[in-house]
C-alpha cells in the first residue's frame, strides 16, 4: 500500500518546535476523489502564522501544514470525469500540501495549464489574486493613478507592483533596506522609497503633485 509522507502538528508554536513527520497509509479514492502526488508546495508567511496559532483561520488539530500547492494526478475514482492521470492539478488550501501524496474529491480540484513550471504555478493562486482584488475590487482606479504600499517587497507587494504595471497604475513603494530600492525598481516600481527617511513629508513630489488614491498597509495587523 502506498503511503503519505506528512508534515504535521499537533499544537501551535514555532514550526522547528511543533512540526512532526509521519508516513499514513494512504487511502484509494473513492469514487468523487483524486489521488495526487505533490509536486512543489510553496512555504508562505500564513503557514507559519498557521503553525503558531496566529493566523485567523486555524484547521482543527492534528493538521497537515500548508496552503498552497500543485500535484499530478496518480488514479481517479470510479465516477470522476473530466480529469486524466498525468494532469497537474492545485490543491485545495484547506487540505494541507506539506505531504507527499494525497486523495480530495475532484471537485475541489483547478487545473494547472500546460507551459507553467509547478514551482511557479505552486505559487500562483494566493499571493497574486490578492494583489488583484486589491488593486481592481476596492477602488474603480484607472490608468495613471498612484497607489502606496508598505512591505512592497513581500510576495504580495511584488505582485501589486507588477499588476500595477501591466494596468497603467503608478507605485509608491516603501521599504526597510536600502539594497531593495534596484530590484523594485526593475519590476516596474514608480517609486522606492526607504521607511523611516520621512518621505512622506514630501510625498507630492515623488507623485508630480498627483493624489494617492490607494494606501495598501500589509503589517499594521
């Protein structure tokens, strides 16, 4: 019988500390349910957060780590349709992708299109969404306006300055390190600007006099 390799925990605390290895039989599908093996799963700031109990949604204990992952199709239930051995499919972040194999029901499955690396599409269904909604579901913005974010160099804030870019929107970007200002700056980023140098005392002339119409703040909690 085959078996899953399993990241796990049992209580909430520093990952080093809580984290523990197991090998589970892993059961056959039934008849709605993919059998997977993973093939990348990505390490995000949220999974520590859910490992420490710090995050605001919690699974119920014990509970496979991770968010965010791809895999590839091993078997198929007796009723699946749609679906082949070999495809690459997402899996569903209320599983747990720290594991080697795995069975879900199809359902909860998203395909992953040909020609995109497993590490990048590993990657591709939490951080940039997010950017997304909050670049085009807060404000109607439209080319030209200027956005601020903090953090601008987290996965998410990559992201923003990249989608910012591809739609015509101008980034004001703060970050801690001086040494972040090039590499923001060759994403696409309008602005790099260092916390604590008091930039936003004249804020107006890195903007031409423009407004900032969206404020983007990913560590005020």
């Amino acid at each position: 019988m085959l078996e899953s390799y399993q990241l796990f925990h049992s209580s909430y605390g520093q990952a080093a500390e809580v984290l523990q290895t197991r090998n589970v039989p892993l059961k056959a599908p039934a008849a709605d349910e993919l059998q997977v093996r993973m093939l990348a799963a990505a390490i995000h700031p949220s999974d520590l957060g859910m490992l420490a109990g710090s995050y605001g949604q919690l699974r119920s204990l014990p509970a496979v780590a991770g968010r965010e992952g791809v895999g590839v199709i091993e078997a198929l239930g007796s009723e699946v349709d749609g679906w082949q051995v070999g495809q690459r499919v997402r899996i569903p972040d209320t599983i747990g992708c720290w594991q080697s194999r795995l069975t879900f029901p199809a359902a909860g499955a998203e395909r992953i299109p040909e020609g995109i690396r497993s590490e990048q599409a590993a990657l591709a269904f939490i951080n940039p969404p997010t950017a997304y909604c909050l670049l085009k579901k807060i404000l109607p913005l439209k080319a030209g306006d200027w956005v601020l974010q903090n953090a601008s160099n987290s996965a998410v804030g990559i992201a923003v300055i990249q989608l910012a870019n591809a739609f015509g929107f101008k980034t004001l970007n703060s970050v801690r390190r001086p040494e972040l200002i090039a590499p923001l700056t060759a994403l696409g980023a309008d602005q790099v600007v260092l916390e604590g140098s008091g930039w936003h005392q004249a804020a107006a002339d890195y903007t031409q006099g423009a407004p900032i119409r969206l404020a983007l703040n990913s560590v005020g909690g």
